[in-house]
C-alpha cells in the first residue's frame, strides 16, 4: 500500500515538472506583474525593466543578455493579444508550435530611445549619411503628466521599396590625376558615383506609441530610432517628439509645484470655510480655515504637487491663492453700521509705492 502510495507522488512530481518545462518561460513572473494586468501595466513593466536590465548598464551579470531576452520576449507575448491568449492556454511552446514567437526586441522601436545610449559608443564614429530629422510637439494634459500615460501616433512615412534598373549612388568628389605630355600632368576634382539597385518612396501608414511618464516636463524629449525622413543613400533620420503641456483651467504647473486660485465669499473669508478642491487624478484635497482670509492669503498642502520624474514618489507643494467676492449689491445705513460695530475698525488710508516695494 505505502509502495503504491509513493508510486503515485512520484508521478504526479514527474508529470509536475515535465509540463512545466514544456510550458516554457513564466512571463507574467518575468514582467513581475499579475495574470489579470492590463495593457497599460504589461507596458509600464516592461518599460521599467528594460532600461534596468539591459545588458550594457549590468556588463558584470554574465545572465544579463538571457534576462534581457526574457524580458523582450514577455512583452512581446503578453502585449499581444492573441499571442496572450494562446500563452494562457498551453505556455511558450504552442507559440513557437505556431510560428507566433519572433524574440524581436521592441524597446527602441515601440517605446522610443529615451536618451539611454549604452555602450558608451560614438554616433559619429561612421560616415554613413542620414536623413533628416522630424521635430514634432506632442500635446498633453496635466492628468496625463500627473499619473502617466501612452499616446498612440499615426503617421504616413516614405520607406525605400526596391524597383527596376539601377541608378547611381553614394556620389563623391575624388581628385583624379591627367597627363597632358611629357612631365605635364593636371589634378582635378571629378565627382565619382556606384552603381546601386533603383528604389522608389512608398508612403506607409505607421503606428506608434509613446510613453508619456508621470513627472515629464516641457520640452522633454522621446526619440524613435530611423522613423525620420529617408535617405536613399544612407539611414533614415529620427522622429523626435516634444512634450508640450496643454493650458489648464485649474492649475499652473512651475517644475514640481502646482499653484491654483481659489475664490470666496466675503461671508467665508470672514467667518471661515470649508471647501474640497479635486485634484488631477481624481482624488480630494481638504482645505479649511476657522479664522480670517484676506485677499491674496495664500495656503501650501505639501505632497500635493506634480510627482518628480526621477522618483514619483516624491510630490511637489500646491500653492492655493485666496480671492474674495465683495458683494455688489447696496447695503441699508443700518447694515453699514452693524459691519462698523462688528469690525470694530479705524480708518487706515494708508497711501504707498506698492509696485516700489514700499
């Protein structure tokens, strides 16, 4: 009995360990992220990661290019829906089964260079000549700099299709060397051209996504490799987008602060208030004061500024600048009088340089 008993464990051990080394790769536990995650998840993580585990920024990690691999091929699973799909069902082998695996990395591609060039190489170590560079803002919201986001890009680009007969190429100016007789020779310039395949322009639609990360500022800069204009001889150029924050009727945005108004009754501004101001994510910020507001009074909530693009969890200061609503309408000599022996006041007309600092 106990002989059958152990029989039956070790089968189910063997048969444990054999599906999963069928299954291949955990690429939700290589992501870090939950079976359920989203979209937006599967991209952050990855995101994240990449710049951390590329082999260049660990050369001491002799499993750093494996992880980087791993890491690639994760996303290129999981950001994919029918791809996921699949994975959920049986694992990375009925993908490769299917052809549906092509461990390409997206990093440069997809999300952009984000200024991360490893390696320490020199871009102009070669002389290979390159098209010209695209330079386009793109317009954001605070809710998307305040909790990130990803903005998708459609463009028509011209790429190099092959085409019949041949044209000449990677043209030049070499100095040639003409005998005109004995002890008489001429050097010149002369352009010098190869002969290369014919090519044509062919506008294709191509879709982008690009990372907007909380914290990013003005003039902040994503560049996707090659997506530039095209050059028949040499490489294409770079696309290179522009963080450009959209005005908000709410708030001002200085570095990691943000700075609001914020106008009360005179009631208020004498009695007290209570008020809940609604941030850009959505959640409430509690403001109160039991005692005197006067124009211009101004209140910080530390914390509750824009989160820092280096470490999110840090948050600038809200600055919130007090108004006051005098009312308009005319008051009886009774009511004039009641405010005057509330108040309790003397006059102060004090007359000064105020622009002077005075």
């Amino acid at each position: 009995m106990n002989l059958s008993k152990s029989w039956i464990l070790l089968s189910v051990t063997v048969f444990y360990l054999v599906s999963v080394v069928l299954a291949g790769r955990d690429f939700y536990k290589i992501l870090g992220i939950t079976r359920s995650a989203s979209t937006n998840q599967i991209k952050k993580a990855y995101r994240s990661q990449a710049k951390e585990l590329h082999p260049d920024k660990n050369k001491d990690d002799p499993d750093a290019s494996q992880k980087f691999q791993d890491l690639g091929a994760a996303y290129e699973v999981l950001s994919d829906p029918d791809k996921r799909e699949l994975y959920d069902k049986c694992g990375e082998e009925c993908l490769k089964k299917d052809g549906m695996m092509n461990n390409a990395d997206p990093f440069a591609s997809f999300f952009g260079d984000f200024g991360f060039h490893f390696g320490g190489g020199n871009e102009n170590s070669h002389e290979t000549p390159k098209g010209a560079n695209i330079i386009m803002d793109v317009f954001v919201t605070l809710e998307d700099l305040y909790s990130g986001t990803f903005v998708e890009i459609t463009r028509n680009k011209p790429v190099i299709k092959t085409a019949k007969g041949t044209r000449k190429c990677n043209c030049r100016q070499e100095m040639v060397t003409r005998n005109l007789g004995p002890g008489r020779f001429q050097m010149m310039q002369q352009t010098v051209c190869d002969e290369c395949p014919n090519v044509k322009l062919v506008n294709e639609e191509r879709t982008l996504e690009m990372e907007v990360e909380a914290g990013m500022v003005d003039g902040q800069e994503t560049k996707f490799t090659a997506e530039g204009e095209p050059h028949l001889d040499g490489d294409p150029g770079d696309l290179i987008l522009k963080i450009k924050t959209l005005p908000h009727p709410v708030f001002e945005r200085k570095e990691d602060d943000l700075y609001t108004n914020v106008t009360l009754s005179l009631q208020d501004a004498l009695v007290g208030f209570s008020l809940e101001l609604k941030h850009l994510d959505g959640h409430a910020v509690s403001i109160s004061r039991d005692k005197v507001t006067w124009p211009g009074a101004r209140i910080r909530k530390k914390g509750e500024g824009m989160p820092n693009y280096e470490n999110n969890n840090l948050h600038g200061t809200l600055y919130i600048t007090f108004d006051v609503d005098f009312p308009k309408n005319e008051m009886s000599e009774q009511d004039k009088e009641d405010i005057k022996r509330i108040l309790n006041q003397s006059s102060n007309n004090k007359i000064y340089n105020g622009l002077g600092g005075f």
